[in-house]
C-alpha cells in the first residue's frame, strides 16, 4: 500500500512512476499543464460542488493509546476483516470531539493497524495524509484520523456499515439485486472521476470491489484514501511485487506505467463482475476461463450473447438494452489502448444513462430492496 507523487502534464494518458509495488496504488501527480487534452465536461467532477478540497485537513492525530481504547484492546470480535497491509477494527470515538470513547457509544469507525513490516517509506507519511485528509467527497470514504508510534501505524476512517461489493457480490447466497449493483457503480464512479478530475489528479491504482465500501443507503464510497507513500519500490526494493495483479491494466503490467486510465480499465473489470457475478479471475474455472475478461469479451460486443454472460440470479431485473448497454460500455473501459478508454466523468454519464433505461422494468420483477437492505454481512453486525 502506499502512494506514489510525481509530477507530469495532465495530457492523457498521463505517464507515472513503473514502481510496481502494491504499496503504491494510490498515486497523486500534480497537472503541470492543467488541462491539456481534456474534455471541458472532465472538469465537472471536481466543480460540480459535491466534492471540495478542504482547507485544511481535519484529520486528527491520534495516540496508540486512544485506539486501544476505542477498540478495547484491537478485540478480536471486534474485527471487521484483514486485507494484505493490516486488520481493521470497529471502533468507538466521540462524533464532535473525535476523542476515544467506550465502545457502542459515540460514532462508529474502522480502524486500520498497519503491519509496519509493509511500510518502507515513512518520512511523508503526515504531508501524504494532510493532503489526503484535505480530499472530501461523498464518494470516497472520510480518513478521519491517523496515529504514527513507534511501530505503530494506524489509520481510522468513517465506519461503512454494509461492507464492500465484494462482500455483497461473492460472499453471500442471495443474488445482489441488479438495481443495487448500478447505484454502486455509479458512486464509485463519482468518486473516481472526482480523483481524475482534481487539478492534482488523482490515481487510485488498485481499483477493485473489496475497495468499494457501502454505507446504510447503499451509497458506494472507494476506501483506502490515505494508505499513502507507504512502502515505494524505490523506497525497499526487496518489496514484494505483485505481477500478476488481477485487475491491473495491461500497459501497468507490461511496461509499469500508470495512467489516469489505468484506474478506467479496473472499473471496466469490475462492471464485468457486476455483470456476471463472477470473479474476474478464477484458477477454479475450466481452462480458458480462468480470466474473465479473456473469456468473455467476444460476448460483449453481441446483442444475442451478453445477455447469456449476465449472472443468472438477477434474472429479469434487467432490459436487453441494459445489458447490451453494460456490455459497450466494459469493452470500452478495458480497450486494451489506454487512449481509447473513456475518462470516468463519460463512463458515469453512460452509467446514468443505463441506471434510468432500466426504470422500464416493473418493480414487480423487481426483488425486494428493503427487506435485502435489512441484512448486512455477518462479521458487520454487532
Ligand atoms: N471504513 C470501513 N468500514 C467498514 N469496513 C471496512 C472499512 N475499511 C475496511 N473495511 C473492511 O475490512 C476488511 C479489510 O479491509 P482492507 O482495506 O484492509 O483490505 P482489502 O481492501 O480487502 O485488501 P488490501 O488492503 O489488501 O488491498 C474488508 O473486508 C473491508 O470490508
């Protein structure tokens, strides 16, 4: 985990560091040039006021101390899941002061312990969070405090009580309603194209489902702000590296550069799991399947066949249109040439576009939202 900062004109594709550390996938550059080659339309991400830079950052400093407390002691049934840099932990602070508080009382929040040994680079680890604790917008999820002691490193962001897609997608038995996975998509995209769209653009890099978290109105918000320049190749080249990354772009694994649309063929991959409800990749598939995308991308373009590629549980949710829509605009976002992707802001349009076609369907065929939304994931309810 960590971010990469470099500096380049904003003509897309925009070239970034070749690290190829997981650590890094979280990349800011800074836009030289500002708007060189950009649709006008690409800036409404970051103006349309839903998005702001703050100021100043709010995030608070924590000590190891208080997020012990506000985790009673990192409890075990208290943890929420492990990801390959650290635990994260529900834990318990004051909403207006943000000071520990005991835990069920106050505001909810997740706080992410570090496995120090991944962290390499630690001499930014404030500036890189004061810059990302300035980023606020709906979409993405609030860092709202860090602690750094010792070998302590900690990060606490705002609580996401419904999990992640893939949690909703993978991991359990019920079919995740059609109508709910676009939404999703589509505050994902926000958030992405608020990042692309930033003066000082924004590359997310390890764009995947585990990464969209989604709060109690199934908004989707991309977590993980803030795991930042933490752990550079440059930094340790003893660093493991991660070839194979499932839903890296090509021009990322063959020659290391990172693009603003690198980030878009990650979503593409992702509207593809969302599409068929499989993993976009799976060593268990027969042979020739393993990769999704490899699999099914001679289905996408075809009116006749993307409609047998959609996942057979959310049967009727949607129109033909829809998946013939869904099916261009996946194939568009994974072009194999970064240049011919789309920029995020027009894959949201289309995303819009495919959400309001869809209201053709009767909400009798239609499962039920609510009584799904009652359920969370089990390790989410306490
Ligand atoms: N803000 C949050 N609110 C609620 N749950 C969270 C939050 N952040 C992370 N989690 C949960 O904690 C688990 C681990 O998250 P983490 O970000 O460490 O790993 P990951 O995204 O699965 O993988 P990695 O960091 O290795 O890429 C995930 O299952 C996620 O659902």
């Amino acid at each position: 985990m960590g971010l990469c900062v470099s500096y380049f004109s904003s003509s897309s594709p925009s070239k970034m560091t070749n690290n190829r550390s997981r650590a890094d996938f979280l990349s800011t550059t800074e836009t030289t040039n500002s708007n060189v080659g950009r649709p006008n339309q690409f800036l409404r991400a970051a103006s349309d006021g839903s998005g702001q830079i703050l100021e100043s950052t709010n995030v608070k400093l924590y000590s190891f101390l208080d997020l012990k407390t506000a985790t009673m002691n990192f409890k075990p049934d208290l943890m929420l899941g492990q990801g390959g840099f650290g635990e994260v932990y529900r834990g318990w602070i004051d909403a207006k002061t943000l000071a520990p508080s005991i835990a069920g009382s106050g505001m909810t929040v997740a706080v992410k312990r570090l496995n120090s040994e991944n962290v390499h680079d630690l001499e930014d680890w404030q500036s890189v969070v004061n810059v990302l604790g300035r980023l606020s917008h709906p979409n993405l999820v609030k860092l709202l405090g860090h602690c750094r002691e010792g070998k302590e490193l900690l990060l606490v962001y705002e609580f996401m009580p419904k999990g992640s897609l893939s949690d909703h997608l993978f991991q359990r038995t019920e079919p995740f309603p059609w109508d709910l996975r676009i939404k999703i998509m589509i505050g994902a995209a926000r958030g992405l194209a608020f990042l692309h769209g930033l003066q000082r653009t924004v590359i997310y890099r390890e764009f995947n489902p585990s990464k969209i978290l989604i709060d109690s109105n199934y908004e989707a918000k991309i977590s993980d702000l803030g795991q930042a320049k933490l752990g550079s190749l440059q930094a340790n080249p003893q660093v493991t590296v991660r070839i194979m990354d499932k839903y890296a772009a090509p021009e990322y694994l063959a020659t290391g550069h990172l693009y603003v649309k690198s980030d878009v063929y990650g979503f593409g991959l992702v509207l593809l799991e969302i599409m068929t409800g499989l993993r976009v990749y799976d060593p268990k598939r027969p042979e020739g399947q393993e990769s999704l995308l490899n699999w099914l991308r001679p289905k996408l373009s075809s009116k006749d066949k993307v409609k047998h590629i959609m996942d057979k549980g959310i049967k009727g949710q949607y129109s033909s249109k829809v998946a013939t829509e869904m099916g261009r605009i996946t194939l568009s976002c994974t072009e194999p040439d970064p240049k011919k992707r789309p920029h995020m802001m027009e894959v949201l349009d289309v995303l819009e576009h495919i959400q309001r076609i869809n209201l053709v369907i009767p909400s009798s065929s239609k499962p039920d939202i609510a009584s799904y939304s009652h359920s969370s994931p089990r390790h989410y309810q306490y």
